[in-house]
C-alpha cells in the first residue's frame, strides 16, 4: 500500500513542495548571515501569527528590522511577489510581534526586503516594505 503513495500522481507536487520550502530556509539562512555579519542580532525566524508571518527580525543599535525575504529565479519575479497583500500581513505581524515584546517598541522600526536570486548576492533594500 505505500509504494501506491510514493507513485501516486502527487507526488512530484509533494516533492516540488519540499524543495521549495528547502530553498526558502537556505534563503533566509543566508539573509540572516548577512544580516549577522553587517552586525545585526538576531531575534526572530519565521515569527507566525493569526495575521500574518516574519521571515526574519533583527535589530542593530536602535533600529528593528523586520525582514521580507525573497527567493526567485530573477530580480523581476521577486519584485513581482511584493504584493499590498503581503505589505499588510507583515506589518500587521509586525504590529503583534512589538505588543508582545515592549520593550522594542521606543526603537526605530524599519521593513526590509531582501531579494536572494541564482548567483548573485542578496540584494538588502532597507525600508522597502
């Protein structure tokens, strides 16, 4: 009976599934690596809430930020995955994530976004959000 799972028809759509989460938590693996080395501290990974999910949070100095990031086959189909929708549902999550940690919420909150395509360093754009 399982070798009829493993040769069903959704299969592949499973596999597919899988890599793609792979790719995206190598992404943000190699977000918060820059993030780290340019001096920031790590606070949060995939912060899930009811209105919303952070890939990355992180502060430096005064200034939280709260990391979109983007892996794409190029530039352009990253761009084209920044929807309003999506603006909303990080800064809605963002929202939740400083009334549950007050004592960030004196400091300068930015939203980043990050673009990680084949061959090329991350592209950091700083209060892009």
């Amino acid at each position: 009976m399982s070798a009829e799972i493993k040769e069903g028809p959704f299969r592949p759509q499973v596999e597919q599934r899988r890599r793609r989460y792979r790719r995206g938590l190598n992404a943000e693996m190699a977000v918060s690596a820059v993030y780290m080395a340019l001096g920031h501290r790590i606070l949060g990974r995939r912060f899930k809430t009811p209105v919303g999910e952070i890939d990355l949070i992180a502060v430096k100095g005064r200034r939280v930020a709260f990391i979109e990031v983007k892996r794409r086959a190029s530039v352009e189909d990253a761009e084209d995955a920044i929807t309003l929708t999506m603006r909303r549902r990080v800064r809605r999550a963002a929202d939740l994530w400083l009334a549950r940690n007050p004592g960030y919420q004196s400091c300068d909150i930015g939203f980043d976004l990050v673009f990680v395509v084949p061959w090329r360093f991350p592209i950091v754009m700083r209060d892009a959000l």
